[in-house]
C-alpha cells in the first residue's frame, strides 16, 4: 500500500530442513485494495536482478578465475558491450574497487566486467557453473503451477554477446522467488539445498499417514572456501553496503538486494519501464535459523530500490520472528558472552 505496487511476495523457510514457515502473496485490484489471488513465489518467474550476483560470483571463485579481492574498475558507471551499454545506478560509478566491494554496493559494471573478463572467451563454462549449484532446475516443491528456471546458453536461440555480461547481474534468466530463495537458503545452510516443502506431515483420526521428512537436492552447491566468502559478502552487504539500513541491534543479518528493471510489453524503454525491488537473506547471520525473501513488484510511490522497499520488510519479518523465538535470543546471548566473531573487512 505505501508505494503502490502492483503484487507483492514473502516467503520464510527453515535453513536446516527447508520447511515453509510463512508465505504471503498480495495483488492489488483495481480499487486499489489487496487480494490473495496468485502464489508468485511459486508460480511467477521474473528478472531477478541484482539477487543473482551472488550465484555468479560463486561460480568465478569456484573456478578460480575470479577473486574477491581483484580489482575491478567501475568505468564511470557505464560500460559498452558491443551495442548495448550497461549502467550502475550510482551516476558516475565507484572507480576502482574490489570485486567485494562492487558486490557489497551492487555494482552492475563492476560485477559484469569481473564476469566478463572470466569467461567472455569460454562462455559456456560460466553457464556450466551455474547448472553445477542446480540453478537449472525447478525446485520440486510439491504445488502445482512452478516453471522451470530459464536460463540460456551458448548456441541456443536467443544467445548474444551480451547475454554473458547481461546474465551475470539477473538478466537474460528468470527465477520465481521461491527458487531463488532455495538458492540462498542452502548458501545460509553450508552449501545444502533443502527442497522446500509446505507439508511435514499428514494425519488423519490423530494417526500419522504420512511423513515428508527433510529432503536435501544437492549436498553441497560448492566448496567450504567458497561459502566462506561469501558469507562474509553477504553480511558486508548489511554492515557497510546497499543494505545499511537493515542492520539491527540485536542479531545479525546477511543478504542482498535486488533492483531490477521489469519490461513491459516487451519493452524497457521509459514509458514502459517498471521495476521490481527485493531483498533476500538470512538470519542470524552467524548461526542462521531462517531464510527470507522478499519482492514487492511493480512500486509506483516513495521509491523503487531494493533496500528502500523491500529491506524494511525483511527486516520488520526478522524483527518479529527474534522477538517470538526465545532460542534465537539466547543463541545471539551466548554468541556476546563468547566473544566477537571475526570482523569484516
């Protein structure tokens, strides 16, 4: 209702066994009141943005071509690839900073140029990563309706030369939230990809008919190197990032956001342009419980970043979900009584 949009999705999953917690989808009609009509966390694949930066960074420090402590140069915030140029939201861009840095402040230029120089002779090995962490395939979850990710690659129709730098910031892809979330949960989870599951168990008369234990889809989406990383990125993120506005008193959290443009008709020319703001993480960040995502599509009012719209959700939801949980507030005691944890540079 604040700003206006045209849907709106939450979701909250357990980080250890994946099970849905809480979802909530919202529609506006067109007396501008809110209906549950349509699951888009399961159902609605889009544009994922920024949120994506993560899975592709992931891959060029698997690989070993890319390190987060590289050097990348931000180009004045826009930078040409063939007859496309691609711009960062920060007019003027960052200069020269790190592959972290660029990810902490959600550098377009500087993560496409990271990527780009990679993989720009051997495209198919950076679409190969992505498929190695599942990124390819559809959830499972047992409701009706979930599409496939999309996701190119080199030699099928519709692959260019911008699609490399394109895919690496969420373009050219589309993922319902659900799946991205899957994907961050099981980065929150030590590189375990729980299936999400709405159901834990069905009884009938009092009698258990079925059970629908944990099931892991892939056990282990990269290296332990790796996860370190970038759970350090995705806490820099909220410590000194896009997200500083989501860091809270009590317990930590870890994410990213997510600004993407949203095409309408087929265009992303400014009369059709529309946007789609999210955030995604997990909390605490030093021992997570929960994972969150949070996309609010299509804001007309008081703004469209991902921080700005999205991040006070999430973190209202992790407010609230810390205060009920006696657990998580003893977890984060015992966290101060034991001492710092290490800090981020």
């Amino acid at each position: 209702i604040k700003h206006g949009a045209q849907y709106g999705t939450v979701v909250v999953m357990e980080v250890e066994t994946g099970y849905i917690k809480a979802i909530s989808n919202l529609t506006r009609r067109n007396d501008s009141t809110y209906v549950e009509d349509l699951n888009y966390a399961v159902a609605h694949a889009t544009e994922p943005g920024s949120t994506f930066k993560l899975a592709s960074l992931m891959v060029g420090l698997e690989d070993g071509t890319i390190k987060a402590t590289d050097t990348v140069d931000t180009r004045n915030g826009q930078v040409r690839y063939y007859n496309r140029i691609m711009r960062d939201s920060h007019e003027g861009g960052y200069g020269r900073i790190t592959v972290q840095r660029a990810f902490e402040l959600s550098s377009n230029t500087g993560i496409s140029v990271a990527v780009h120089k990679a993989y720009q002779k051997e495209p198919k090995r950076f679409v190969d990563g992505l498929k190695r962490m599942g990124l390819h395939e559809a959830t499972g979850v047992r409701i009706p309706g979930e599409p496939l990710p999309t996701m190119r690659s080199p030699g099928e129709k519709g692959w260019s030369g911008v699609s490399l730098p394109w895919m690496s910031i969420g373009y050219e892809t589309a993922f319902t939230p659900l799946q991205v979330l899957t994907f961050y949960n099981a980065v929150a989870n030590n590189g375990r990809m729980m299936r999400p599951q709405f159901v834990s168990q069905v009884s009938r008369n009092g009698k258990v008919l079925e059970r629908m234990p944990p099931q892991v889809i892939n056990p282990h989406i990269c290296s332990q190197a790796t996860l370190d990383i970038v759970h350090r990125m995705l806490r820099a993120v909220v410590d000194s990032g896009t997200a500083t506005n989501l860091r809270a008193a009590h317990f930590a959290i870890a994410g990213k956001t997510g600004t993407a443009q949203v095409a309408k008709n087929g265009s992303y020319k400014e009369h059709g342009l529309s946007y789609q703001a999210s955030f995604v993480g997990y909390f605490p960040a030093d021992a997570p419980k929960y994972s969150c995502m949070v996309v609010v599509n299509g804001p007309t009012m008081s703004g469209y970043y991902g921080n700005v719209v999205a991040g006070p959700i999430f973190k209202e939801i992790a407010d609230k979900i810390y205060s009920n949980r006696l657990e998580l507030q003893q977890q984060t005691q015992l966290a101060v009584v034991e001492g710092p944890t290490t800090p981020v540079s």
